[in-house]
C-alpha cells in the first residue's frame, strides 16, 4: 500500500527536525530517519496503529507510537495517508 503525507504531516516533520537540529544536528538526522522507517513499517502492517476512538471511523484513522511521537494515519482504500506527526508532550486530539 503506497504512503502518502499531508501538508500538514510534511509541516510536522520538518518542524520537528529543525526543532531537534536547535540542540543537536545530528540527533535531528537520526530521529529523522526513525520516523520514516516507522512510517514505512505501515505498507506491511497497517492496522499496527491503535484506533482513534473519537474519530468519526475509528478503524480507518489511527495513532502510531514511534518513541516520543505520535503519527496519526488514515487508511483509505488505496493509501496510507499521513496526517498528522507530533511529540506525545504536545497533547493533541
């Protein structure tokens, strides 16, 4: 299944990198690379994500944990869509 990202995923991503390079680049390049080989992990496991139970269809929109972040994905028919990617500190719903 192919994996796409959103705007705002994309966003998220590279805030998080340039935040992480602030302290120390090259943790930036290695959390950097965590996350996207935890994102990829998804086109043979996609349902590794917990549901979002508040989410309008629970199944088809999912939270996965990589270390400290989260990245929320919904699954559609054809793809995996990255939607959103986030430090567990920062609470979102």
């Amino acid at each position: 299944m192919k994996i796409n990202y959103s705007k705002e995923a994309i966003a998220d991503l590279v805030q998080l990198r340039e935040f992480i390079a602030t302290h120390d680049p090259a943790a930036a390049n290695r959390y950097a690379q965590r996350l996207i080989e935890g994102i990829n992990r998804l086109q043979d496991q996609p349902m590794q994500g917990r549901a979002v139970i508040y989410a309008p269809d629970p199944e088809s929109i999912r939270d996965l944990v990589i270390g400290n972040y989260i990245v929320r994905y919904a699954l559609l028919s054809d793809q995996i869509m990255v939607l959103r990617v986030w430090h567990h500190r920062e609470n979102r719903k």
